[in-house]
C-alpha cells in the first residue's frame, strides 16, 4: 500500500494539542506491554516525552520529502544503538505508538487512518533498523577528560580522549552521558575539526536545573570517564568557495569554531566574518584563542557583540540587529548557532536581506532541561537541516 500523508497529517493535527497527554499515554502503554524496556529509559521522563514528540513531529511533516526524511530516519537509527535498540523494540514501539494516536484521534479514526499509520511506521521503522544495521561504528565511545579548563562561573572547555578512533565532520555533535546520571544523554557540538591525536573539545555552559551540563562544568575531572554517542549533524563545512559568515550566540560559538578551523587547514582562503555574542563581556570566554586564530588567518574577521554590558567600549547589541546593519551578507554561505530565538530571528534577518535558505546552516541550541522548538517547522534545503530539532531523540 503506498503512503498516505495526508491522512496521517489530518489524523495527527488532532493530536499535536494535546502532546503532552499522548506522550505519557505512549509510555504507560509501552512499559505496560513490555516492562523490561523502561530500563532503556532515564529516570525522569519530562525531557524524553519531548523529544518523542519533537521526532514524531518531524517524522510525519517531512512525509512529503522522502530523501530528506529517510536521511533524518537513518540518522536517528545510527544514533539509537547507543540505546541498545534492537528490530524487536521498533514493534513494540509501533503497537503503542498505533495505540495511542487511536485513542487520542478517536472521533475521527477509521480503518484508512490506521492503515496509513501502519504503513508510514513501517516505513519508518525499516529505514532506522537497516541503518543501524548497516552501520560499523561502535555505537558509543568511552572518553576519557584529559583537560577540565573552567573560562568563567558557568562555562567549561573539557578535553576529551575517545578510547577508540571516532570519525566526525565539523559541525557535528555528539550526545553525552555522565557517571552521575546513568541513561541521560545530552547535546553537545564538537568545538574542534579533526585532529591527529584523536582529542575533542567540548564548550559546556552549566544551565539551572541541567543535569549533565552542571556535571560536566562543577563536578567532572580530569581522569573521569564520559560515555559518547555517534556524532550527528549536518551543519558542517561548505562544499562551495562563497565567503562565510559566522554568527555565535555564546557556546553556540563551538560548531561554528570547528567548521574555521576546517576552512583554515585546508588552505581555502575565504573572507570569514565570525560574530561572536554574549551579553556581558565577561562571557567572552574564548577570545584569546580566537585572536590566535585571526592572527594566524588574516581573512578571518573575528568581531566580539555584547548586547547587556554599558561599560563594554567594543560593538554592542543583540545578533540579529549587528548581522542586519554591519554588512552585506547576499554572496556569503551563513552558519547560525545559539539560542533558538537568536538563531530564529537571525534566520528571518539575513532571508530578508537576500540569503537564500538553501545558504543558511542553522543549530539552536537545545536546552539541557526541556526541548521547546517545534520540530514542524523543520525544513531541509540542499541536503542541509534548516531545524535544530534534527537534533530531536526518540
């Protein structure tokens, strides 16, 4: 039977008001059905609840975009063998995921309704399962902290040595599990492209109520073991010669660092504008490092914004306004990394100034507490996420 989009759209718009509800009852019914699972899972549950919906989201919006889909699905199939995933786990998760949009989409379900989720499940499922399958890197890495350099209260750069060679493009991120909290993985770019003696650098900004982020900043030490997931990603170097420019809002500054450091080392020669924004000079916790890199590089521009700081003699404002007023971007490929509504706003500045989408490779940061971007608004051009919620896990 071929798929149905539009069915499984209608039927899901009933749901999407009520996600919250539909997330638990898709727990409670899966861990009913087969308890042994909940142990795959964290303790806590609010942040995985939304991030099952922010997938789910993502999934069915881009049912109508098959290549960008099944990339996004092999993508999250790679990633999830870090869980233990295995063909037997996709069938449990597809009789409660059919459970409950049934249940919740009730007043309007039929037989075709059913037969399109089923079908668009089972899609889905055969493409995460032969990418899984098909891949040879190990699911995850152990890691071991080699370098624990705090920059101010609240941010951190840890060193990090992989006990095995991990293959990754700048840009890329990879998620990572502490000791203190068993099963709960969160986000984190890469800040440095390759290297020959295999290290990462990881920029970590502790956030209230941020688990992992607040082990790794206050409580992680030199010596420590860190799990990794698979790196993952599509924000990475361009494959054109346009000049680029670069906009971080606080550690979003870490992709954005590998992909120069890519650009650098392989003797390209582009104009690189990099804004670098925080809101108190304080928080400028990289810049010797990058004045070494503009030193080095002289097409490479490295302009420092402080939006909340009336002491600060250098350029102040908020992103968005400093892209819009300090130059022409038309001709440039534009990499946008930060706060979602940073990111967002920069976004809308920079197409209205004549970018093409297709030219703008954005990452909002996701919070260590909750996922709050709507993964519907996720579009794919020329290969590239347009959505930080690729980042979404299931």
């Amino acid at each position: 039977m071929p798929l149905n989009p539009r069915l499984v759209k209608e039927s899901f718009s009933v749901v999407e008001p009520v996600a919250g509800k539909a997330a638990g009852y898709f727990y409670g019914r899966l861990f009913t059905q087969c308890p042994h699972m909940r142990g795959m899972f964290p303790p806590a549950m609010e942040v995985q609840r939304d991030r099952l919906f922010n997938a789910l989201t993502r999934v069915v919006w881009m049912l109508d975009s098959p290549e960008g889909l099944a990339s996004y699905l092999a993508q999250l199939g790679r990633d999830h063998r870090k869980y233990g995933v295995s063909p037997e786990h996709y069938r449990a998760v597809g009789s409660a995921l059919l459970a409950t949009i049934r249940h919740f989409a009730a007043e309007i379900w039929t037989d075709e309704i059913e037969a399109a989720w089923t079908e668009a499940y089972a899609m889905a499922a055969k493409i995460m399962i032969d990418a899984a399958t098909a891949e040879t890197a190990p699911p995850w890495w152990l890691a071991e902290v080699i370098d624990h350099e705090p920059r101010t209260r609240d941010i951190a750069v840890l060193t990090l040595r992989p006990s095995q060679h991990m293959d990754f493009v700048p840009g890329q991120y990879v998620t990572v599990q502490t000791a203190r909290w068993p099963r709960v993985w969160r986000r984190f770019s890469i800040a440095n492209a390759p290297r020959t003696d295999g290290t990462l650098r990881l920029h970590v900004r502790a956030v209230p109520g941020g688990w992992v982020s607040t082990a790794l900043v206050r409580h992680t030490r030199i010596g420590d073991q860190l799990l990794l997931g698979p790196p993952v990603g599509t924000m990475t170097p361009p494959e054109s010669d346009r000049d680029l420019l670069c906009v971080a809002g606080g550690t979003g500054l870490a992709p954005l660092k590998a992909v120069i450091e890519h650009v650098i080392a392989s003797g390209d020669r582009p104009n690189i504008h990099l804004l670098f924004g925080v809101r108190r000079a304080c928080d400028l916790y990289d810049m010797p490092d990058l004045a070494r890199m503009e030193s080095g590089f002289p097409w490479l521009r490295v302009v420092p914004v402080v939006s909340d700081d009336p002491a600060y003699d250098g350029m102040r404002g908020r992103l968005p306004d400093v892209v819009e007023r300090f130059h022409s971007w038309a001709d440039h490929e534009a990499y946008v990394c930060g706060p979602a509504p940073m990111v967002n706003e920069t976004v809308r500045r920079l197409q209205i100034s004549g970018v093409p989408l297709a030219r703008i490779h954005r990452d909002p940061i996701q919070s260590d507490t909750r996922q709050s971007d709507s993964a519907r608004s996720g579009t794919v051009q020329s290969g590239t996420v347009q959505s930080g919620t690729v980042r979404s896990e299931a």
